[in-house]
C-alpha cells in the first residue's frame, strides 16, 4: 500500500476507514463524557502569528514614534526661516518645476 501524497489524503483515507469499520465498534454508556474530558485535556491551541498579523503589529507599534517625529518636523520647519512663505507660493504656481514634453525628450 502505498502512502498518502498530502496530509489532506492522509485524513481522508483515515476518516473513510472509521466510517467503514464503524458498525463494529463497541460503544459504551459513558462515551460523550470521555470525549469531552479528552477535548478538556487537550486544552487552548498555541497558533503562531501570521505575517499579516506580524506586520499589524509591528505598525501599530511604530504609530506613536511616527506621529512624534511628523510633530517634530514640523515645529522645525515651522520655527526655522527655512524659506519664506513667498517664495513657496511663487513656486507652487509658477509650475517651474513641471517639464513639457518637449523639454522632456530633448528638442
């Protein structure tokens, strides 16, 4: 006989001979509750993170140094003279710093 190709193949070959060989099993009186004291036994699952839930993590870590520094750069930026106000102005609506295709491909 050879063995099952997967885990899967494997369970179902398994579930499929307990089906088979169920009418000659002998249940007794008491077989819920050993199965429930098994299920107690076993107790709680340990499951390891998933990247997704890794990378949460680690984001909703970081969101408070992140927000930090945003504040902090700006109370820089907005204390240091780094360039008037004007001149910010005059460069946003100049649009000095868009390229026409032409300009682009070099005629």
């Amino acid at each position: 006989m050879n063995p099952p190709k997967t885990e899967h193949e494997a369970l179902q070959a398994i579930l499929k001979k307990a089906y088979r060989q169920k009418e000659n099993v002998a249940v007794g009186d008491q077989w819920q509750q050993e199965v429930m004291r098994r299920v107690r036994n076993l107790g709680a699952l340990e499951t390891t993170p998933s990247f997704p839930e890794m990378l949460e993590q680690l984001v909703w870590q970081l969101a408070p140094v992140t927000c930090l520094l945003i504040f902090g750069l700006t109370v820089l930026f907005a204390v240091s003279d780094f360039t008037s106000g004007y001149e910010v102005f005059q460069l946003l609506m100049n649009g000095a710093e868009e390229l026409t295709f032409a300009q682009f491909v070099g005629l």
